[in-house]
C-alpha cells in the first residue's frame, strides 16, 4: 500500500501542482467536470486565514506535499516553528526547496509521527486523509501530538456529495494510489472531530469537507 502512495505521487510530482491549482485550461476542465469545480486555491486560502499571520507557536503541516498552497504563508511567519512531514520523498524535496531553510522538513508517515505527545500548538493537514492508508492511527497519531487547547485545520475528499467524483475516485485514483480507500463521509468525519475536540467548525464545498476545530 505504501509503495503504491510512493509510486504514485512520484509519477505526478511533475503535473501536481498543477492540476491542484489549476493552472491551465485542462486541469480546470477537469476540475469543473469531475469535482463540480471546487476551487482547492479557494479552500486553500479559507484554511490558510486561519492561522494568525503573527503565529509564533509550533506548527505541524502534514502532508506537506510540495507545499504549494503554504510555502508563502510558512516562509513569512518567521517567529513560528514550523515542521513539514510527507511520506512521498519527491513531494517532500519539492517542498524543502520552496520552503526556508529554517523550516524543518521530514520524511515521515502520519501513522507513526516521530514526536512528543502534545508537541504543536497548530497541525494542518490539507487534502491528507483521502490519502492515508491507516485513518484511524493518522487521526491517533495527529491529535497524540496536538496540545489541549491547540487547533486543527484540514481539508479532504469524502465520499456520498456526488457521483461523478466518488466514480472518479473508486475507478481511477484510488487504483494508482493518489487516494486510499476507505473513504469517509461527512457525518463520519464529524462524529470524529467532535469526538476528539471542544470546539469544531466544519464546511462542505462539493465533495471537499474542511474544518478548524480545538482539541
Ligand atoms: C494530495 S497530496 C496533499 C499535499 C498537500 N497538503 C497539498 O494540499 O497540496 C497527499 C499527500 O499525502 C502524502 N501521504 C500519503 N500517505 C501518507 C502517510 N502515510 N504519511 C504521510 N504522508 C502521506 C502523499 O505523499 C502526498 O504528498
């Protein structure tokens, strides 16, 4: 399962950025026929507003990816101590290369984070868990790390908002890797949340779930 993650994002690393951002007009095509055209710059930039641009404490992205959608952010919040962790190494070498040099970047599986309990007072995971392999130890493993009364941001795919996307994902991403069944739905994910959290916040745009909550 691992490999195929690998192996996967390894054969995307070059059109990934991309398609996400939709930066020609055949990713936006494929954006606006396969995911009712929700705009992951758009939810990128919701979940970003989130973090305080003078943040000063220890933030977790994870899965860092290339850090396309953070590497801005991350770069200007220069009192913050900022830990990027990804289990692809060709995402993970794109993203040190836009990163600054102070910001540490691992690589690592979310499934077993290489941390102390309670070690960041932020984590944002962005477009991960359609991703990892084993969710119920990602979101062990996230929230083990997280302090009390620090806060958790993230965005993923979930399954049952429409047909065309939940066939895309069971037909072709989830066989080459770039997404891992089993898929959650809304009320899933918000039975976790709220089952780990005091405070949660939690929106839909298509089939896209994202949330700030504090544990
Ligand atoms: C769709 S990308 C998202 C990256 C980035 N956050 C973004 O929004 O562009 C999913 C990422 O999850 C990573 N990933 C998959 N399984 C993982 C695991 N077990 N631990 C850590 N990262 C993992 C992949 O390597 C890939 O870079």
């Amino acid at each position: 399962m691992e490999d195929k993650v690998k192996k996967a994002y390894h054969s995307s690393k070059n059109i990934y950025d991309n398609v996400l951002t939709q930066g020609s007009f055949f990713s936006r095509l494929y954006i606006k026929v396969f995911w009712s055209g929700t705009d992951d710059n758009e939810i990128a930039r919701k979940l970003m507003s989130y973090i305080p641009d003078d943040f000063d404490g220890k933030l977790l992205d994870v899965p860092v990816g290339t850090a396309v959608f953070t590497f801005q952010k991350w770069n200007a919040l220069d009192k913050a101590e900022i830990t990027c962790l990804d289990y692809s190494i060709d995402m993970i070498d794109q993203a040190r290369q836009r990163l600054n040099q102070d910001i540490r970047c691992v690589q690592g599986d979310v499934g077993a984070l290489p941390f102390e309990d309670g070690s960041f007072d932020c984590v944002l995971s962005m477009n991960g868990f359609h991703a990892f392999p084993d969710k119920k130890k990602a979101y062990e493993e996230i929230f083990r790390v997280l302090k009390k009364g620090g806060m958790l941001i993230g965005c993923f795919y979930i399954k049952g908002k429409s047909k065309i996307t939940d066939w895309l994902i069971n037909s072709i991403l989830s066989k080459k890797g770039w997404f891992t069944p089993p898929f959650q739905s809304e009320e899933e994910v918000r039975s976790v949340l709220n089952r780990y959290c005091k405070e949660v916040e939690i929106h839909t745009d298509g089939s896209i779930i994202y949330f700030r909550c504090v544990k």
